[in-house]
C-alpha cells in the first residue's frame, strides 16, 4: 500500500514538472535568494523552476502551521517538526499526529533541505516539493487527502488571496500548494554554529578539548556524516538493533535484501537539539550514541564496513574520547536557527489549542 502510493507519487512528479513551466503571472512579488553558505556543497532543488519570492515563503510558513492541512484541525506541520528542535519531534522516538496514533520512524529535523538528494530515512521521495505528501496522507499523521486540503484552501478568501499574490493563480492547485511549502523549507538554511564561524574564520573559537574532538570526528565519524552537511547523503546500517518485520529502511524502496536496515545518513546539526536519535528514536542520549558506537553495534549482513575491526563490529573510542567527540558535537548547535522569528509559528495560530500536544507517553528509548 504504502509502496504502491510512492509509485503513484513519483508518476505526479513528471506530469507536474512537465506542467511547471507555464506558469504565467503578472503579479508584483519581491524575489528571495537563499543564502548558500561557503562551507557547504552546490545546492540541489532546483530553484528556477521554483523562484523563491517573500510572498511564496511567508504563504509557506503560514500552511506549514496551520493545523487545516489535517483531517481534523489538530495536528500542523509544525506539531511535529518543532523550530525549538530544529524541526524534530523532540522526546518523540516516534512521532504521532491525529487521535495521538504513533508513527513508525522518528521525525527528521527540517534544515538544509536545499542540498538533499533524497528524503525520509529511507529516501523514498526525490523532490522536497513532494516530501509533505507522505505526512499529509498518512493515516498516522494529517491523514488528510490532498483533493480535500486542496477543497479547504479554495474554500478560504484568505488563502486564495494570498495565492494569488504569490503565485498569480485564482485557483489552489496541488501545484502551487506544494511549491509553497517547498518556498518556506527552502529558507531553513542552518548554517551559523559556532563551528562554522570557526571554520570560516567569522571569530567562531573552539575550546583545546573541542578542537580534540573535531579530530577524532574526522578519524572515526566524518567518512559518514561527510561534508558541511554532515551526511554524505548515502544509506547505510550502522548496527542499530532492528526490528526487520517492522522496518527495512532502504529495501522497502528498492526491494533489494542488500538494502536491508539501511537508512540514510542523518546530519549531525543541531543534534543537541533533536533527541532522541536514530530512524526509531531507540537512543536517548549521545552519550549513549557514542556507547552505540563502541559496545551496541550489531552484526548483520547489511553492517557498513566502515563499523567493523578486525572483524568485531564497533569502533575502539575510550571514554575521554567520547567526551572530547560529544564537546565537539555541541559546537555543532545553531541557537541563531531555532529561534529565528522568520521562521517561528505565526501570531495568528499562536492561541489555537492543540489536542495533541496532551496525553503524549514517551516509550522504546533505551
Ligand atoms: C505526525 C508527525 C508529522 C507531521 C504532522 C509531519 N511530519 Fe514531516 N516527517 C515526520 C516523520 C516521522 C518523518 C520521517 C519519516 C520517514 O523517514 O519515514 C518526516 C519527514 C519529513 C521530511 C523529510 C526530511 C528529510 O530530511 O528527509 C520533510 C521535508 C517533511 N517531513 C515535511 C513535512 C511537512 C511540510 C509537513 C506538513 C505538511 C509534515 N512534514 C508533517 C513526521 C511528521
Ligand atoms: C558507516 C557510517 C557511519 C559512521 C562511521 C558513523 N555513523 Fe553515525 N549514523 C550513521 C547512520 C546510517 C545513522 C542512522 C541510523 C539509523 O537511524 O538507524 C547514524 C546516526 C547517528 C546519530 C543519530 C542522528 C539522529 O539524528 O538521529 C548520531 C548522533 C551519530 N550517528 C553520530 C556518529 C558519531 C559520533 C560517529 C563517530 C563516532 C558516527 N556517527 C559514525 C552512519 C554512520
């Protein structure tokens, strides 16, 4: 079911690539060029057949937070991906939506979505325009239809207004409903942590221990968790105890056995911010993570190569190491990015209760 929706998915794409190029306007909007940090790699969405206008990405970040895009008001966007958190579920291993039913995977933090190559943990979905259709009709979720959002956004004078002002369209098509929020994640570039401004020379300072710690990430951790991005975008199992009745991660997309318990490479961003961690949320902590690292690894067909010595599964890291490599983790923490009002809950949602955020039991961390 689920793998035949992605199918139905990747055939929207086409047809709506195809359909993209005509949009005609002639609508006064004020054009946005997201920042591209000198320390990351060429971004990958394609901008031109979304051009970003204040107008678009301000109509984003209102849908992204209002709760009309689920079945029964409760539940937005921002429910589960929480700026505090930098857009993670925090204390969720996994997330819930409507009627407080559970997901089966841990919420993945929003930020940098621009140089992706894939999305979700098992990189099911190819375009970040398509991203928010698995949470929107995912009974656990908004479990919403699209034609029925779509219904209650034309039904709004308000939003046709506004879409009308950034898109030049009287009617609010999949189309122009996706690109928006596409508009709105578009600008969540993060990308001023303390190391940054270390290593772009921009008066950042890294502590002697910090420094230790960067050295060890790069001996042990940065073959993965590559580039400015901290993820070289591949997936890989690195030996988190799995469940494969329940979850198989890449295969469910390829169908391939190889494929099996691998899951993308997550960023390691912001990790302060995002606990608990893992595709399942099974981790609580990072000191707990670096225990992964040495002593949890599990031996599997699938295991990564790079998590084996000498044929034992996990990597040699002595407790001071692991001290230095979580003291250089925090240095990763973007305080200007989570509380940046350009991207915080908008005034006019701010006293619409939320039945969701009651009755929340946390579960299945180690
Ligand atoms: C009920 C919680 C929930 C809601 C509501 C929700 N999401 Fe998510 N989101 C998730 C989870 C869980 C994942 C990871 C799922 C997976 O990988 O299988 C995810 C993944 C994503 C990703 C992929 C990120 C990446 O790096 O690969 C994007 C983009 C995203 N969500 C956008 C949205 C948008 C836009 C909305 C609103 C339309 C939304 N989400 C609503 C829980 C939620
Ligand atoms: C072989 C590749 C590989 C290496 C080497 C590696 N990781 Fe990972 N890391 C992964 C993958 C894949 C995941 C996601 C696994 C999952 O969710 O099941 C992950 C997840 C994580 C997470 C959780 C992130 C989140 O958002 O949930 C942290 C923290 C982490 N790794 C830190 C490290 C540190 C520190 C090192 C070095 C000691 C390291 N990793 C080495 C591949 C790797």
């Amino acid at each position: 079911m689920f793998k035949h929706k992605k199918v139905l998915i990747s055939l929207c794409i086409s047809a709506y690539l195809a359909i993209s190029a005509f949009q005609i306007s002639n609508i006064q909007r004020t054009f946005f060029k997201p920042e591209i940090p000198s320390n990351f790699p060429p971004p990958v969405y394609e901008l031109k057949a979304n051009p970003l206008t204040e107008e678009g990405i301000e109509l984003g970040r209102t849908l992204f937070y209002d709760p009309i895009l689920s079945s029964d008001g409760s539940t937005s966007c921002g429910s589960c991906h929480q700026q505090f958190a930098a857009f993670a579920h925090q204390d969720h291993p996994m997330s819930h939506g409507v009627d407080n039913q559970f997901g089966r995977r841990n919420a993945l933090p929003l930020f940098n979505l621009l140089f992706s190559k894939t999305f979700f943990w098992d990189g099911g979905v190819h375009s970040l325009d398509f991203s928010p259709l698995n949470a929107l009709e995912n009974e656990v979720e908004l479990n919403e239809q699209l034609d029925n959002v779509l219904k209650k956004l034309n039904d709004s004078e308000e939003y046709r207004d506004k879409f009308k002002k950034a898109f030049g369209v009287s009617e609010i098509t999949s189309k122009v409903f996706l690109q928006s929020l596409t508009q709105f994640m578009a600008t969540l570039v993060s990308a001023n942590s303390r190391y940054d401004k270390f290593i772009r020379n921009e008066g950042g300072l890294l502590t002697a221990e910090e420094k230790e710690g960067l050295e060890l990430f790069e001996q042990k951790c940065s073959s993965c968790h590559a580039t400015g991005l901290f993820t070289d975008g591949s997936f890989r199992n690195n030996g988190v105890p799995n469940n494969y009745r329940f979850d198989k991660g890449r295969e469910e997309i390829t169908l391939n056995a190889s494929d099996r318990g691998k899951y993308k490479v997550p960023s390691l961003r912001n990790i302060e911010f995002t606990a608990p961690y893992m595709h399942d949320g099974s981790i609580s902590s990072l000191e707990k993570v670096l225990d992964h690292y040495t002593s949890g690894v599990e031996q599997s067909a699938t295991l990564d190569p790079l998590l084996k010595q000498n044929n034992q599964p996990g990597l040699a890291i002595t407790d001071p190491e692991k001290k230095k490599i979580i003291a250089f983790l925090m240095t990763l923490s973007d305080r200007e990015f989570i509380t940046d009002k350009r991207f915080s809950e908008p005034e006019l949602f701010l006293n619409t209760p939320k039945p969701n955020e009651k009755n929340h039991s946390h579960t299945n961390n180690r």
